[in-house]
C-alpha cells in the first residue's frame, strides 16, 4: 500500500501509537538549538545581499522554506519513532465465523449466480486470512447459523451443501465464541457474512458484545440490493379482536422495482380481503394496510399473501402467517350528553345487543334531572361524573356530546386530558350546540388533546347543514370507517343526507380526516382522528347520523354498522391495564407481560407465570421475571418442535389474579429469505460497537495490520522508528526544489 510505503509502517500503527523522539533527553536544548537555527536563517534572507532586492513577501517565504528544511532535519536528528503495542507472535488466537445460514447459499453477484456468498467467503478464507493471519496467531474457525460451531480449517469442511440453515442469530453466535475463550488470549473475532440476521440485535445486545473487550471485525458479502426484488417484510395485527368487527392489518413491502402488486388475506381456503397497491421505485418500502372481517370467536390462523409484479426474484419472502384470536371481552364506554336528542337514542340504539360494547351513559333531560343508563350498580354516575381518577379509568372510551365545559369542575376537565395522555384511553367528542367551541371547550384542557383548534372569536361553528358523506383515502383503509365488506365508497354514496354541521378549526399536525361532508362543491371535515399521548382523539362534526336509520328501509345495516365498527376500534386503541405480548425471537419464543395499576401507572408487587401447552397437549411451566422495564415482566422458553402454542399466563397483583390466554406459531417459514441482502448497516454497527472495523472483501488486505497494532490478547510494547521514512526525505526534496524554483522565477539563484 502506498501509504506504508511513504510511511515505513501502516496506518493502523500511526492510529494507535504514540509519537516520541528517541534522541531527545533534554527538550528545552533542542527548542533553543532550534531557535538559534532559524533565527540566523531568516536574519541571513532579510539581510543578504543576494536577496535585497526581493520584496518583503518574497524573501519572508524564501525564509519559511528554508526554515522548513531545518525544522525537518532538526526532527529527524530527534530520533522520531512511534511507541505502540503489537500482537505477540504465536502467543494469540483469532476466531474466525463464517455465515453458513440459508441467505448465504444466494448468489454473491446480482449478475452472476455461479458463485454463492458462502463460496466467496471460503474462498477469501483459504486464499488469504488463512495464510496471513496463521503466521501471527493461531487460527480458530467456527461456522454458524442459529448458533457456532467449531470447524478444522480444511476446505472440504466447508462448502455451499452447509448454506442450509433456516435462521441466522449474528449477535448471539458472536457472544458464544467469545464466552468460550474465557480466559484464553483472543486478539479478535472476524466475522464472515451477509448481515442477515434474524435474531435480536439490539442496543443492548451489542452492549453486551462489547463488554468482552475483544474487536469484532466484519466481513461482507452478498449485493446491497437485488433488482426486480419485492418482498412482504412484516404484517402487523393485534393479538386478538371481538367477533364480527373490521380488523386492519399493517403491512410493510420492500421492493426494488415497480408495477402493481396484490395483497390477499385468506383463512385457510377462504379470500377474506384483497388489496392492490402501486409499487414505485422512489419509494422502496411501502407501508399499507388491508382490513378484514374477525369472523366468529375462536383462533384464526391467517396468511398474508403477496402477488408481486414481474420480474421477483424470490418467491419464498411473499407469504406470512398470523395468528388471531377473536374474543368477547367487554370493552366499557362513557357517554356523557348535556340535552336529550335524536343522536344519543339512536347511538344507543345502535349497540343495544352487542356483545363486546357497554355503553354507560349519563343524560340531563332538565335543568335538575339527569337520566343513567346502562350502570353496573346504583352508585355508578350518581354525580353525573365518575367521583375519582381511577374510576374514570375504568372506562375504555369517553363519548362527549353535546356538553358545556362549565357542566365540569377544572378537577374533572384535567381528568379527561389525562384520560387520553396518562391513561391511553379513546375520546369522541360530537357535534352539538354546546359541543367544541359552542360549549366554551376551547379554554379547558382538553383543547390541546382534540385534533382541531378551537376558535370562539369565530363565532357560532354549530348549525344546519345538508350535504352527504365521503370517506377520505384514509378513511377507506382505516377500521374505524368501515361499513361492509368490498362496498367501499358506495356504502356511504347512497346514505342520506345529514343535516347539521359543526364547523371545525384547523386540523393539528397530528390529525387525519377520515370522513368529509361534501356540500356541492364545498368539502369539510367531518370525522377527525389524532394520537394524543398514549390514547386517542376523534371529533365527529354532526349529530345527525340517525337520519341514516331513518330515511333508510328498516333492514339497512349501515348506520348500526357504522357506531358499532367506530366504537369497537376506539375501544381495540385503548390501552389495556394488563397485556401478555408473545413474539418469536431466534427459535424461541419470548413472553413479555405488562402491568399497571388502576392509576395505569407501572404496577409494583407482581407476579407472573405461563403455562405452555405443545402441539401434542404436554405442559410446560415457565416462570416470568421483572425486566429493566418497570411494571413489565418477561421470559423466553425455546420450543423443542414446531407448531401452534398456547401460552396462559397467569397475572396476580394487588388486584387479584387474572389469566391471559395467547397463541403463537413457531417454524412456520424459512427466515433466510426475507431481507435477502447484505446488511452493511448492521455489519458496520456490530464492528463500531466493539472497537472493529468493516471491510469489504477487496480491501481486506489491512486486516493483519488492524490485528498487529489494534487488537486484544498477549501485546509487547514496539518502537518505531520514522527517521527513514521515504516520506521525510520526500519533503526535503519538494523544499529544495520549492525554494530553487522561486529563485530561479525571480531571477535570484
């Protein structure tokens, strides 16, 4: 390399050395010698009679050079040298990793499919690491997939029949080799692959990578991208959903080309739902959603299939399973309403009879009477508002109706904010003549939870209004507005007309309309919805969406559907005051439990245990244990074959005990092809962590020099010297010859 070759020694040496000079015992002699030295330079140019003819410029820059020339030969008389460590010779060992997981049985070169990235890899092992790394350490080789494993260094041991593994657990493979040299001296792990890793790989698992104090050094292989590829990445889907309701899954598609591509969902042999969506190439990830009916209660296990465009490369990374279980849990609902109408009988209406709905509502029919419906005893809402926090915590959904601000004390008003901040709750406000602004809301907390401002100085927003429904892009994806299966905008194009409109502010940053009212040629919000700390807000811009039940024939489902769908989904978005989340990690399965108290603060004093029952009804106890996460406890249990597993986790706290019951599928699909890249970010991030480096493989010809003199293990103490380094003698050539062309320029030689 060239720079070795100016420099005598490699760069890595010059990264980790420290500059001293030999020859100098006494420093204050050489900077007076120095001193001397330059001084009579520039008073023989300023004086001289050869140069006095030169201006100041001129003859101060003939001064520099040859003060320069100096400078440099008073340096090398120092004696410079470089005092560093270097790996001790045949004291060390340095452990190899080869990737030998399905991803890197794929081609190495987009446009060559000869040669695999597991044939490269081999090949840059036995053709140089082996042979440049075996005269200074002792070589140790280790394969892995899902785990290490120790291996001789012949070729024959390893060849692409090994690129077979279905999982790759990067980190944790990396972790078990250097556990395994404990107390042996290990100058460096090198790792060879393509990044694709299906395990954890998190802030703290690099962490703990690190903490060995050995470099890890990566390799990549594989192309950063390959053409024409379109994958389904991920689908996201709640752990479970009431019967009969709209369910949305979210979806991630990574691609690299274009065209139109068709999401399905299917249960077993039956369509549930299909979705078109347009693949462009400025956007290579593209997140949509596909919403589908939950069906009856019980375990659905649903596949997600992509139809990509022409041209897909792999067709193993298009289809993935979830599992969904669709249940009856009671979700409850306040419903406060300042005045007896049209809007609150029908709502009620609506949901009378449902399964999963408990609407609690609270009425004032007078000045000085009140009407409760649907209490679960003769306490509840007595004061026309739940008398604490917690109580009010109880609720999943607040419904606000037509309600002035001044029916609740400034207590009561914060309480509601911190409904939806603190406890994660949902809240409709509705249209009204003591609604929003009307109702003088626009002063109290909660303004800055709605989706809206609130303007008073606007004057009266509530009034008369005829236009019909339209349902935004939004509006067609989201659970929260839909009416039937496949009818789309002509479920609500042959709705009747509503009849009043509140008048909205402007929309928050946050906020997306899901429902437009279009009068003629004017278009206003109607329906707005907006995340708001850990809950959510909605604003419904009128309160005549009985006329749908009314001006239609008595058997139109529409606005039954309608209520029931959006209160459900603001219900499902609540948070929930205990959740069991399961998730595969790296062949296990990983169990985490979140608890909070009737405050929805992180619960103390819990504990947690799971029953696992098998494919083939064995049990298996597994005990949960408080994580770093206060209120949140978790544990990991490896399955020993695959297939569906029941988890019920058993939650006791200061409440009581309650049990949860999950399901989760493991071995369900080859891993290795998702993600079918080199993952150079994760590459990078893994060597930066422990003090490595990345390398390609055409540069990896430094990598002997980054073990010599920035490793671990048996290190001696080296002096450098740099007196002799082509580089110096260089640079006085270059000032001589500076000095001599000026001369020469000016007319001075």
């Amino acid at each position: 390399m060239w720079f070795d070759t100016l420099f005598n020694h490699p760069a890595d040496a010059y990264r980790t050395g420290t500059l001293l000079f030999a020859n100098v015992v006494e420093p204050l002699w050489w900077f007076i010698g120095a001193g001397i030295v330059i001084t009579a330079i520039a008073a023989s140019v300023v004086v001289g009679r050869h140069t006095q003819a030169l201006a100041w410029w001129q003859r101060t820059i003939i001064a520099g050079l040859q003060a320069a020339v100096a400078l440099v030969v008073i340096g090398l008389l120092a004696g410079p040298a470089l005092q560093t460590t270097t790996l001790q010779p045949g004291a060390n060992s340095v452990a190899i990793l080869i990737d030998t997981s399905g991803s890197m049985g794929f081609p190495n070169v987009a446009s060559d499919p000869g040669q695999t990235r597991l044939d490269a890899a081999v090949d840059l092992l036995q053709q140089h690491l082996i042979l440049k790394l075996s005269d200074l350490t002792e070589v140790a080789l280790f394969t892995f997939d899902t785990s290490a494993v120790r291996r001789s260094a012949d070729e024959e041991t390893i060849d692409g029949r090994l690129a077979a593994g279905t999982e790759t657990n990067l980190i944790a493979s990396t972790a078990s080799v250097l556990d395994s040299f404990k107390g042996a001296p290990l100058a460096a792990v090198i790792v060879l692959s393509d990044g694709a890793d299906n395990g954890s790989n998190s802030s703290p698992d690099m962490a703990a990578l690190a903490a060995h104090g050995v470099p890890v050094h990566t390799i990549g292989f594989g192309p950063r991208s390959l053409p024409g590829e379109v994958q389904l990445a991920d689908v996201q889907l709640a752990a479970d959903a009431p019967p009969a309701s709209r369910v949305t899954a979210h979806l991630v598609i990574e691609h690299t080309g274009s065209g139109e591509a068709v999401v399905r969902v299917r249960d077993g042999g039956t369509l549930l739902a299909a979705h078109r969506v347009q693949l462009r190439p400025d956007t290579p990830t593209v997140r949509t959603e596909i919403v589908f009916d939950s069906g009856n209660a019980g375990i659905r296990e649903l596949s997600f299939e992509l139809e990509p465009p022409p041209g897909d490369v792999l067709a193993q990374n298009n289809q993935i399973q979830r599992l969904l279980t669709v249940n009856e849990r009671r979700r409850r609902l306040l419903y406060l309403e300042g005045e007896p109408r049209w809007e609150y009988k029908f709502i009620r209406r609506a949901i009378a009879g449902d399964k999963v709905l408990e609407l609690v509502s609270w009425l004032r029919t007078t000045d000085r009477k009140t009407y409760r419906q649907g209490v679960s005893n003769e306490d509840e809402l007595v004061s026309g508002f739940p008398p604490d926090l917690q109580t009010l915590y109880g609720y999943d959904v607040i419904i606000l109706g037509s309600l002035a601000a001044t029916s609740l004390n400034r207590q009561q008003h914060e309480w509601l904010e911190s409904f939806v901040a603190e406890r994660g709750g949902s809240l409709l406000a509705l249209a009204g003549r003591q609604a929003l602004t009307d109702g003088g809301w626009d002063v109290q907390p909660l303004a800055a939870a709605l989706p809206i401002t609130l303007d008073r100085e606007s004057g009266p927003t509530y009034g008369p209004a005829s236009g019909i429904v339209r349902p935004t892009r939004d509006g067609l994806v989201s659970p929260l507005t839909q009416l039937a299966d496949g009818e789309g905008v002509n479920a609500w194009a042959t709705l009747p007309s509503l009849g009043d409109h509140q008048r909205l502010g402007a929309l928050k940053p946050a906020a997306t309309t899901l429902l437009e009212l279009v009068q003629g040629e004017a278009i206003s919000p109607l329906l707005v919805t907006q995340p708001y700390g850990l809950g959510t807000t909605a604003v419904l811009a009128t309160a005549t969406t009985w006329r749908w039940q009314m001006r239609t024939p008595p058997d139109d489902p529409r606005h039954g559907l309608f209520w029931r769908q959006l209160l459900r989904q603001l219900a499902e978005m609540a948070q929930r005051q205990k959740n069991v989340d399961l998730a595969n990690d790296a062949g296990g399965i990983v169990v985490h439990v979140a608890v909070r108290n009737k405050l929805f603060e992180p619960a103390t004093d819990v504990s947690a245990s799971a029953v696992i029952t098998h494919p083939d009804r064995t049990e298996t106890q597994l005990s949960l244990a408080a994580t770093d996460v206060p209120g949140v406890l978790g544990a990991r249990y490896v399955p020993g074959v695959p297939g569906v597993y029941r988890v019920d986790v058993a939650i006791e706290d200061a409440a009581g005990k309650e049990t949860i019951t999950r399901f989760v599928r493991t071995g369900v699909a080859n891993r290795e092809y998702f993600r079918p890249v080199q993952d150079e970010p994760l590459l990078r991030r893994m060597a930066q962590a422990t003090g490595g480096r990345f390398w390609s493989p055409e540069d990896v010809a430094g990598i002997t020099a980054a073990l010599t003199f920035a490793g671990s293990g048996i290190r001696a103490v080296a002096l450098l010297p740099l007196w002799n380094m082509p580089a110096c003698f260089l640079l006085l050539v270059l000032l001589k010859l500076g000095e001599w062309g000026l001369r020469r320029l000016w007319g001075r030689l």
